[in-house]
C-alpha cells in the first residue's frame, strides 16, 4: 500500500503547497498503516454507497439528511426489503464491498462513521453525525441491530495449543521462523500481527541473553502506544532462545526481524506481508492436523491472558506485558476462566 491519502482525504483549507505536502505527510507518519488501510476501504464503501444510493458523489460538509439515510440504511435486514437501499447494497454486493444484505454489524457501522468524521476533521470541517437527530439514531440503531459479542478467535490459543503448533516446527529456516514467531507472539504478553511483522533487528537488545537468557523487545507503535514511548517487554527461556536461534540461523545483523522464506530455503531481505501470520498460522494448524479455522492469530493475545488466568497470574501483572490499557476488557479473560470457580455455581452441589 502506498503511504499517501487519497485525494477525497486532503484538507480543504486553502495552503501553499509546501504546506500542504507537509501536512499530508504528517497525516501519513502520524497515522498507522493499518488505520490507512482502514480509511481507503472506509471511503472507497462510503463514496460507492453513495453513488448508488444518490448518483451523486460525496459533499464536504455532508448533508445531515444523506448522514441519517447513511446510518438508517445501514440498522435494517435488507434481505426482504425491497427498495432504494436494497438496489444500493446489491450494487456494493456487485463491486465487491459487501457481502450479503443482511444487517451489518453496529461495530462495523460505528468504524465506517468514525472514519467519516476522520474525514471530515482532516478537512477542517463539522461532520454530520455530530448532529442530536444522528447521535440518536445512531444510539437506536446500534440497540436494534445489537447482536451477541463475536470473539476476534474462535477459541484462544493456550499453553497445550501453543505446544502442539510448535511441535509441527522442524529445525529448517522457516521451521525456526514459525517457532520464533509463535513463541515471540504469546510469550512478549500476546502480540497483535501487526506488531509482530513490524520488528526489526534493532528492536531486539540481547545485552542480558548471555547472563540471565533475556532478551528485549521494543514495539515501536501499537494501537495504545506510540514512538516516544514505546514499551521495552522481557522475553524469557525457551522463547527467548528461539528467537535468537532464528536470528543466528537466518543470519540477521539488521533490518526486518521475520522475512519470508524463499523456495531455495533463504531469507529474503524484506519483511513479512501484513496477513502473513494468519499464513503461517493456519500452515501450522494443518500440520498439527487442526482444522484451519481453528483458531486466528487473534488467539496468540487471546490465550496470553487466558493462560495468565488460568495460572493465577495477577490481572495487573498481565496487563504490563499485553499492554491492554482497559481493565474491562482484559478481565473478559479472566471472567470466562474465574466464573466456574466462583462458589456460587456450586450452591446445589
């Protein structure tokens, strides 16, 4: 993906155009790629829908009335409803930017707008949906269209999972990568993929290895923290040595931690594609003779707490190497292993 904003994304304020190639490229550093890749699909939905909706392209301000159609096409089953937004959504169905005409998700909803209010804040401009009638609708919507929490995993990957994906890593290159990466993944406090992939060389200080079998690691950006002040978390035991037997073995001085692997066994130069993981885990499944769906790398963050849980570890103790800043959300974990022990399930015995 380029690092670029789409031209719908420029400010609309009138600048020199040094200025404005400042500020763009500051939008660009200061904003995650996967937050970019987010808006680009955001604006590609939103400007298709609108199109189809109005044969008109997108206003800037919007229009309050497109807004609320906006949020109320999006809280119905269009399945048996026929109509203007039934013809809307079977044209993005057709340009590949919707899947079926059912109601969407409130959470994918609440992305889009957020991401159009983004738009409008780059630009200078008051959104819409900042509107009393929109935040209502937006509020009654997201209750009609409520649906059961869908975890990102379909179950976490814990300590026995972990050691089974592991012992389908033989000691080739890509099976010390794999074993690197899995154990890097869970072990650092259950890392996202896009943290993983974004390693190099020079985020791995290995000034305590040799003494005390501790390495570093540095997370330069993750979704709650950024640059100047990156988190260093410890890294310990076998996974820390698997770590260092995929740096020593691939031979890497600097640049990208994890590379792909080449048809002839080498490591390329270039870092790993961002759904890389998911590649490298579902081959992993299929070699440990799991279903492929079996779990996402999602269930690397999510077995990290869950195994923490289940050793009694303290919550606080978790959270400092997941980094999660929400003890709510953290304790969903914690919960789900804690409920069966708490003495009020057994009250008949």
């Amino acid at each position: 993906m380029s690092r670029t904003l789409p031209p719908a994304l420029m400010p609309a304020f009138s600048l020199a155009p040094e200025d404005d190639a400042a500020l763009t490229a500051l939008y660009v550093r200061g904003t995650p790629a996967n937050s970019l890749r987010a808006w680009e699909r955001d604006l590609a939905y939103i400007t298709a829908w609108k199109a189809a909706s109005f044969g008109a392209p997108l206003l800037w301000p919007e229009e309050d009335r497109i807004a609320l159609r906006f949020v109320l096409d999006h809280t119905l089953d269009l399945t048996d409803t026929p109509g203007p937004a039934q013809d809307a959504a079977i044209a993005l169905m057709a340009f590949g930017l919707r899947r079926d005409l059912g109601c969407q998700a409130p959470a994918t909803l609440d992305r889009r707008i957020a991401s159009w209010r983004a738009f409008h804040r780059m630009k200078n401009l008051a959104s819409p949906f900042e509107a009393p009638l929109l935040k209502q609708a937006r509020a009654k919507g997201r209750r009609a269209a409520a649906r059961p929490r869908q975890p990102k995993s379909p179950r976490p990957i814990t300590r026995d999972l972990l050691e089974q994906l592991l012992a389908s890593c033989d000691d080739t290159l890509r099976g010390l990568r794999d074993r690197a990466i899995l154990m890097l993944g869970f072990g650092s406090g259950g890392r996202r993929r896009s943290e993983i992939t974004a390693l190099y060389r020079e985020d791995i200080g290995t000034e305590d290895y040799a003494a005390k079998g501790l390495i570093w690691i540095r997370l330069l950006t993750t979704k709650t923290t950024g640059p100047n002040d990156a988190p260093r978390l410890p890294l310990k035991g076998r996974a820390a040595r698997a770590v260092i037997g995929w740096i020593e073995a691939a031979e890497i001085t600097q640049g990208p931690l994890f590379r792909p692997i080449s048809l002839s066994g080498r490591a390329l130069p270039r870092k790993l594609a961002p759904d890389a993981i998911r590649v490298i885990l579902r081959h992993r499944l299929g070699l440990a003779g799991l279903p492929l769906n079996f779990v996402t790398p999602h269930g690397l963050r999510a077995g990290f707490l869950t195994q923490a849980a289940l050793d009694g570890a303290p919550i606080a103790a978790a959270m400092k190497l997941s980094l999660h800043r929400s003890v709510i959300q953290a304790q969903r974990y914690y919960a789900d292993v804690e409920i069966t022990e708490n003495p009020a399930t057994d009250l008949l015995g």
